[in-house]
C-alpha cells in the first residue's frame, strides 16, 4: 500500500467506512487534503456502463459546507464523460443526501447484478454483509 493510500484507508476507517480494495486495478481515487491530511474522499468502481460510488466521505470540521455535494457532482462528471450510465452505492445511513444528489432507492441484487466485478460487491458478497446493505442508484445524462 502506498503511503498517499495508507492515509486515506487511515481517513475512512476514521469516518467509519471500509478502505477494502482502494488499490485494485481501475478503482478510481478523489481526495482533497489539507495540511493535516484528508478532507474528503471519494472513489468509483466502474464495472462496464455502470460504476459503484463508494469511499464518500468528508472530516467532522469540514461537514456542512457543500464539500461532498461538490465532490461528489465531478465524480459524477467524470464517471459519464467516461461511459458511466448508472451509478450505484450502498448506504444504510445517509439516504436523505442521497436523495437531495438525485439517488433513488433500488433493490440491493439490482445493484449487486450491475457491478458483479466492482471489488466492494465481491467483498460484500463474500463476507455477507451485502445483506445488511441499502442500495441507491442515479441515472447519469450522456455525454
């Protein structure tokens, strides 16, 4: 693990979320850091035309600022400028802002069946725990 990954896997279990498979081939890393380390973070394992958003996170002293709204919205650019055409993610938490970013609530073997290949399903799948989970979806415009 490289020391940049180190810290931002540190930085998520901080904010209570599982850095498992950031360093597999073709996930996609977003972080904002600061002189104390990161700020934010967000990563994307795309999986065809669909991708899975994951790793979305921003530090207690920087919430409350637009910060995972706008990082979130370029992560999304990026992902449909790539091909990306739906974007999955699973929160059991969070579904209020999810909502407000134009996610809506789907089937979580919905979303397992669209990112077979995503390392977080395979995780979830192997550990089980993909059966606690709730999954959210967004439709990205072409282009």
């Amino acid at each position: 693990m490289t020391a940049a990954t180190a810290d931002l896997a540190a930085f998520l279990r901080a904010q209570g979320l599982d850095p498992y498979g950031l360093e597999e081939p073709g996930t996609l890393l977003w972080t904002v850091r600061d002189a104390a380390g990161p700020t934010a973070s967000a990563a994307l394992e795309p999986a065809g035309s669909a991708a899975l958003l994951r790793s979305v996170a921003v530090r207690p002293d920087r919430r409350g600022h637009g910060t995972a709204r706008r990082l979130v919205e370029d992560v999304l650019a990026e992902a449909a400028a790539g091909g990306v055409r739906s974007v999955y993610l699973f929160s059991t938490d969070a579904g209020a802002f999810w909502r407000r970013l134009g996610f809506r609530q789907v089937p979580v073997p919905e979303a397992a069946a669209a990112l077979t290949a995503a390392p977080q399903v395979r995780q979830y799948l192997a550990d089980g725990s993909l059966a606690v989970e709730v999954a959210w979806r967004r439709d990205l415009d072409a282009g």
